[in-house]
C-alpha cells in the first residue's frame, strides 16, 4: 500500500452520476413513448380502423348491389319506346365505379386484419428487447448512483481532514508501510464521524406535495396573482453557476400552464418540480411551498403569467422533467436530481 492517497476532482464523480441519472430519465422517457405509441396505433387499428372500413364495406357492397340490379333492369328492355336501343353508358359507370368501391374497403379491411396481429407480435418481442434496458433504468443505475454517493461522501470526508501530526511518520523496515500518531487517527475518526452526521433534507416530501396528472389535468387556467410566491427578485446566481451549461434543457410554451399551490400568508421557501405532463398544454411544473402546512386546494396560470411577476424562474423552467429546485430567502439552495440526488 503507497504511503499516499492522490486524490484528483470530486467534481467528475458528480458529473458522472449527474449523467447517469440523465441518461436513465431520457431512456426511461423513451421506452414509455414506445410503448404509449405501440399501444395508441393498436387500438386505433382495432377499433377505430376496423370499425371504420367494416361499415365502409357493408354500405360499399349495399351500392354495388344496386348500380348491379339497375343495370340488369335497363338491360331487361331491349328498345327504347322509340325503337331504338339502350347503351347502357351510365349505368355500366356506375357499377364500375361502386365495383372499385368496394375492392378498396375489402382491401383496407384485409391488411388491417393482417396488420393487428402482426404489430402485436412486434410489439411483444420489443417488450422483449427492452426488457434488458428497462432493468438497466430501473436497477442498475440506481445502484451505480448509491455507489457513486458513498465514493464522493469518503472523498468530500477525506478531503475535509487535516490533522495536525504531534509524532514522526515512523518506516517499519522493509514494508516501507507509514504508521501515523494515534492523535491523527482520532482527528481523523471525528472529521469522518461530523461528516456522517450531516443533516441532509427529504426532498420526497417535497415531491409527494405535487397532485397526480389526474388531478392536474383538472385544475382550470386562472389569472389569480399569488403574493406569497416571491415579493423580492429571486437570486438565480448559485443556479447558474452550479447547473451543467451542456445539460439539455426542455423550454415550455409560454401558454403551457403551471400549477400553483394556493395558500395565502407567509411562506419560508417554495420549491419548483417538473412532473409528468397530464396532457398538452400542461408544462409539468408545479410550484408548491416548504412549510409543513396543509393546503387544500391548487391555482394553474400560464407560463407567461407567471414570468411577468417572477422573470428570473425563466432559466429554471427549462430543466427536463423529474428535477426539483428549492428557494429559500429569495435564493436557489438547492437543485435536485430525478433520483433525488443533490447537484448542490
């Protein structure tokens, strides 16, 4: 064992965690779209487009029926009261037309019939592949995260130390081992101990504040201004400092809305999460307070709306979905991971 421990940057080992969770967010993200669009394309062929060319084909087959019987009935009278005779023109145009009509929805029919079996065939041997990817998501990356934040929590210690040597390093000989004074062992020990007992915050509380997508696709727009939300500028500068300048952002409509927890008084802090959408015109932000008080009941305002009273939340709003920002006193504290790790 080498008598010193190189350490180098702390910072990648949070860069790379930061791009793990990253990556598990937008392939979770994504395997959900493939299935949504798997199982939206399945049920607009069984039942909107099935449904559709089946009607098609019986009133399709109703007008061959007939353009058939009124050219049969033309050629059943051989002369026109004239003498002369029918040609028939119209008639035979008509059958043919109908004709064509009808091949085409039995055709329709027929590929939609082969199509649905086959697309479910297609989508069960991708549930198949991306099983793998699904469980990588799902387990792996929350284990390398785990393992990452014991990495960084023993260097962040062992960086923080600096005892003060009361005794000479003594060599043992051949070993070439060093043995340090036991006054530096315990200065250690209490550094590694006052790291262990950091209070850190439970930011899924935070999170279990925000309502379902359920709930949010219920609350109607309102132009109702929240005093509580900020009566100062909010200082962004920790948050512009501290967030990747590479990180893809996601910007939302400026007539997206943005759910607001409705609460008159006093607050100490807010906090900002983006959740899942609950369907178009929905950002997935909402903005919800810190204090353990209960509020009954939610507010949604536009995007617009809202940076007219708080311009600087712009940057902060075009974090991707799963990231939770914490305001104290008017200033960023915190920025939170999907998987509620802490960027700062």
């Amino acid at each position: 064992m080498g008598r010193f421990a190189k350490v180098g940057s702390v910072d990648t080992l949070q860069e790379l965690r930061s791009h793990l969770c990253s990556f598990a967010h937008i392939a979770s993200a994504a395997l959900e779209e493939a299935n949504s669009d798997i199982q939206r394309t399945l049920i607009w062929l069984k039942q909107d487009r099935y449904r559709y060319w089946k009607v098609e084909s019986r009133k399709r087959s109703e007008q061959f029926m007939r353009a058939k019987l009124e050219l049969k009935r033309k050629q059943d009278i051989e002369t026109s009261p004239m003498g002369g005779t029918y040609s028939f023109i119209d008639e035979k145009k008509a059958l043919a037309v109908a004709q064509r009509a009808l091949e085409e929805a039995e055709q329709k029919l027929q590929n939609i019939q082969r199509w649905i079996p086959q697309l479910e065939r297609e989508a069960y041997a991708f549930r198949g592949i991306s099983q793998g990817l699904m469980e990588l998501v799902e387990v792996e990356v929350p284990n390398s995260c785990a393992l990452l934040d014991r990495m960084i929590d023993s260097l962040e210690a062992y960086l923080a130390l600096a005892p003060e040597a009361t005794g000479p390093i003594v060599g043992t000989g051949s070993s070439a081992d060093s043995v340090v004074s036991s006054e530096a062992v315990s200065s250690m020990m209490r550094g590694v101990d006052s790291m262990k007992a950091k209070p850190e915050k439970d930011f899924q509380k935070l999170r279990d504040k925000a309502p379902a997508p359920e709930m949010r696709s219920q609350i109607p727009l309102s132009k109702v201004e929240c005093q509580w939300l900020s009566k100062d500028k909010i200082n962004t500068q920790m948050f512009a400092e501290t967030v990747n300048p590479d990180m893809k952002r996601e910007p939302v409509p400026a007539d997206d809305k943005v759910v607001i927890a409705d609460f008159s008084g006093e607050v100490s802090g807010i906090f900002l999460e983006r959740c899942a959408v609950s369907g178009a015109g929905d950002s997935g932000w909402y903005i919800g307070i810190i204090d353990e008080v209960k509020t009954e009941k939610n507010i949604a305002i536009r995007i617009t709306d809202l940076l007219q009273q708080c311009p600087e939340l712009e940057e902060i709003l075009t974090l991707p979905v799963g990231y939770l920002v914490v305001i104290e006193s008017d200033a960023v504290r915190a920025i939170v991971e999907p998987q509620n790790g802490i960027i700062k």
